[in-house]
C-alpha cells in the first residue's frame, strides 16, 4: 500500500463527522437525547477546528521544509 503523509485536519474532520454521526444514530435509537442545538453547533466548530489545523499544519511544514533546505552551518570562506 502506498503511503501517505499524515494530515491531522481530516482527522478532525472525519472525528466531527463520526461523533455527529453516532449522536444521530444514539438519538434516533432513543438512547441519548442530545441537548439542543449541540449536533447543528458541532460540524461547523469541527469545520473551524480542522480549519486551523490545517493552516498550523501547513505553516509548520513550510517551515520544516524551510530550515530543511539551509545548509547546517555556513560554509568556509
């Protein structure tokens, strides 16, 4: 299989998508009654949450990538 790099905001995106998923599914047994507008204020504070990551995550690799490509120390005169 081929390998892929990992990517903490579908992470998120996808863990939103399964709690919200699982509390419909709970509520719909009757099990769990979710309280009010908690499952339509979940996906978009999961869209923003994955939102940020991704940027942090790709600052932090531009800069790793950065600081990758600068030799360690300068070279002699």
């Amino acid at each position: 299989m081929k390998r892929h790099p990992f990517e903490p905001a579908r992470l998120i995106a996808g863990l939103t998508a399964l709690t919200v998923g699982t509390a419909y599914g709970l509520d719909a047994l009757g099990i769990w009654h979710p309280p009010g507008p908690w499952l339509f204020l979940t996906v978009p504070a999961g869209l923003l949450l994955s939102g940020i990551t991704a940027a942090v995550w790709a600052t932090a690799r531009r800069r790793h990538a950065r600081h990758a490509e600068q030799p360690a120390t300068p070279p002699p005169p």
